[in-house]
C-alpha cells in the first residue's frame, strides 16, 4: 500500500523547539466556521468543495469555535517572550487539513488574514491524518470530526471534539476550563456511579481517599499546561486554569485535590457543583475554552456561549 501523501507548509514566525514547545493541533473546521463550505463538500463531492475553496481563496474564512483559544494561547507566547526573548518554551499552533494544498490556500490566507501565528499547516490526502499527530509532538489535538478525535485519543494524544457555535469573545489571559472525571482524572468513580448508585459512588471515593485516581484523556495537556503558568507569578500569569466538576465538595472533593496535588498540577480554581448546572459558573469564568465528557454540560456551555469541546468516552 502507497503511503498516504502529505504536504506541510511552514509560515514565517518564530521557529519553535517542537521537543520543547506545547504543540497544539486543530483542524481547518475547529479553528475556521467551514460549515457551508462542509455542506458542500458532503451533497456534491471534492471536486467541486476543491473548486469553491479555489475561487474564494482571498475571501477570509469566519471564525470558528476554537478561534478565540488560538488567539488566547498566541497571547501567551507574546507574554512569555516579554518576559524572556531566548524562551524556547512556547505554544506552537499546527493546522492539520484533509483538504488538498490547492484548496487549502484559502486556509493560509485566512490565518494570515486574521494574523495566526500558526507555524505549520499539513494538508493530508489520507482520511486518517491522526497519524501525523505524534510525530509532529502534538499535545492537544482540536477536530470537529469525531472519528478523527477518537482516533486521536487511541493514539493516546489529548483530544476534544469542537461543535461549531457561536461565540462571545472573550479577553486575556488564557482561560481553560477542564471538567473532573473522565477528562482529567479516569473515568473509575463515575463507573461506580453508573453501576451502583451515588451512594456506593460516595462511599468508594472515602474508602480510595488517599489513592490517587488514575488519569484521565486530558491528564497530559494539563500537565504540560501547568508548567507554563508555572513561568510567571500566580499575580501575573497570562494563564489560569480551572476544575469544574459535578463532584460535591463535601463528599467527593477531597480525592479530587490530593489526586491534583499528588499530580503537581495547580489549579487556579475549583468548582465542586454538586450535580448542580455548570453554564452558570462558565458564564462568569468566561473561559475561551471548556473539556467536558458529558454533551449535557456542553450544551449548557454553549448555551451561554462559551466555546466548548467534548471528550468522548464511548470510542
């Protein structure tokens, strides 16, 4: 079998260590609102989708879902290098695209226009394109196809699937939100819950209190999250990160925070809801991005028009 072809195109900013930098990959409908260009693609095939990206090439493409989060961590790398021109530590943004190079100028324009520092734009002609992920050093990868981000999470790469939605835009500094379980902690308690009953649930996270629960699909981003805030002062950093969980506090909390301090992760927030609707406290954090595994929680987020991505866990 032929290896699938690709073609990676190199922009002009700064040139990151990719073993050393937060490598992020998104997809051409994660960061862009592609949704007709899409519907196109599906009713009437590639050849004409190919067409109409050719002939709109200088028309720039409207923002997507996860626009305002690129936008965010571009802050970032701003901020750090402020604070040190030599830091080599830093966001590297990648767009991985099925779309042909010939079509996918109008992405390049569309980055430029809007003034993404994206280093790397691969267009593959291979329906998995997951496959470039790890050797591109990718640490979060961003799709609006669900197969592509549980192909991903197979691979053991951090991944979310965008919806598209409208967006309020919110300001700096970069703020993420991760849900508890089965996001950034495994998915064991909440097994309980299903099977047995909050009760049993409850009584299981007492019982494991000083056990640190395993990690979850996002447990490495997170990390390597934690380590750039960990760049600058709590007071001053252009990063703060949140955990907002269905646990209660009073019951279920504590393993929570032990499991986060066994980790090294700080978190700058915690919610522990109780069950109770999260759009409410995501409407006040205003974050540029939300991980939830329940579409119940997205839909609530998105409700309020926070920009959300869901982590399966039902590959």
């Amino acid at each position: 079998m032929a290896e699938p072809e690709s073609t990676v195109i190199n922009t002009d900013v700064k040139q990151k260590d990719p073993s050393k930098a937060l490598v992020i990959a998104v997809t051409t409908r994660a960061i862009f609102n592609l949704e007709e260009e899409h519907k196109l693609y599906l009713e009437k095939g590639k050849e004409e989708y190919a067409r109409h990206q050719q002939a709109n090439q200088d028309k720039p493409l409207p923002p997507g879902t996860a626009f305002t989060f690129i936008q965010a961590v571009q802050y970032v790398n701003k901020m750090i290098l402020e604070s040190n021109p030599a830091e080599d530590e830093l966001f590297d943004i990648l767009v991985l695209s099925n779309n042909s190079p010939e079509s996918g100028v109008r992405i390049v324009n569309s980055a430029k226009h809007y003034g993404l520092e994206i280093s790397k734009f691969c267009f593959v002609s291979d329906k998995d394109s997951t496959q470039y992920l790890k050797s591109h050093g990718v640490k979060l990868f961003l799709s609006a196809d669900r197969a592509d981000v549980c192909n991903a999470l197979r691979r053991g790469v951090s991944a979310a699937l965008v919806f598209q939605q409208e967006v309020q835009t919110p300001s700096t500094p970069l703020r993420v939100v991760f849900d508890g379980d089965a996001v950034l902690f495994s998915d064991e308690t909440d097994q309980v819950f299903q099977e047995q009953g909050l009760e049993r649930a409850v009584e299981y996270e007492r019982a494991m209190e000083a056990v640190p629960m395993g990690e979850g699909p996002l447990k490495a981003f997170a990390m390597h999250l934690g380590k750039m805030r960990k760049k600058f002062s709590q007071e001053k950093s252009p990063i703060r990160t949140y955990l907002v969980t269905a646990r209660s506090g009073r019951d279920m909390g504590i393993r929570a925070i032990k499991t986060l301090r066994e980790w090294g992760l700080a978190i700058d927030e915690a919610f522990f809801m109780d069950g109770a609707p999260k759009g409410p406290i995501l409407a006040q954090i205003q974050p540029h991005i939300f991980f939830d595994d329940r579409l119940h929680n997205i839909q609530g987020a998105q409700d309020v028009g926070v920009p959300s991505a869901w982590v399966p866990s039902c590959c």
